[in-house]
C-alpha cells in the first residue's frame, strides 16, 4: 500500500463485489470462522476509507498478472488527486 494506490488480492476481490466477503474480513480463508473471532480493524478498509474522506476516488483500476497461478493475481487500486465536487469543504 502506498499513498496512491493499494492491491487486493483478485480473488478477494471478485469474492467482495459477489458480496460473499467483506474487506473486514481481512482476506481471511474461512470467513464464517474468522468473523467469530475478535478482529483488527482492516487496513485496506481504513486506507480506502481515508482517501475518500480526502475526496480521492480511484483513477485507474489494474488486473496485476504476477505469471503463476491465479491465486496469485492482484487487483491495484490507484487513487486520484483531490476532487472539489466530493471534497470537504475548506
């Protein structure tokens, strides 16, 4: 993760926009047992969180291929500069 950008793994990622997960669920294998247990807040929920309140949406959306297996693929989500409409004001 990075100021600009941050990667999901693409499974996951298909799995939150089919809605079987969530980015709380800190990527975790078995989302029924880990929601049992006590959680850390998710970083990349709090990162993406973050640039929205700044008023940074997502200027690019990238499929990393990494050449293994699919598991291994990554979605990189790039955030834009301040935009005034969604911005706080100042």
């Amino acid at each position: 993760m990075s100021r600009s950008k941050v990667r999901i793994g693409l499974r996951e990622f298909t799995e939150i926009l089919a809605g079987l997960r969530t980015l709380e669920d800190n990527g975790a294998k078995n989302v029924e047992a880990a929601r049992k247990l006590p959680r850390e807040p998710s970083s990349v929920q709090g990162y993406i969180l973050r640039n929205l309140m700044e008023g940074r949406l997502p200027s690019s959306i990238d499929v990393v291929k990494t050449g293994e297996d699919d598991s291994d693929d990554w979605v990189e989500i790039n955030f834009g500069d301040i935009d005034p409409a969604i911005s706080p004001l100042r």
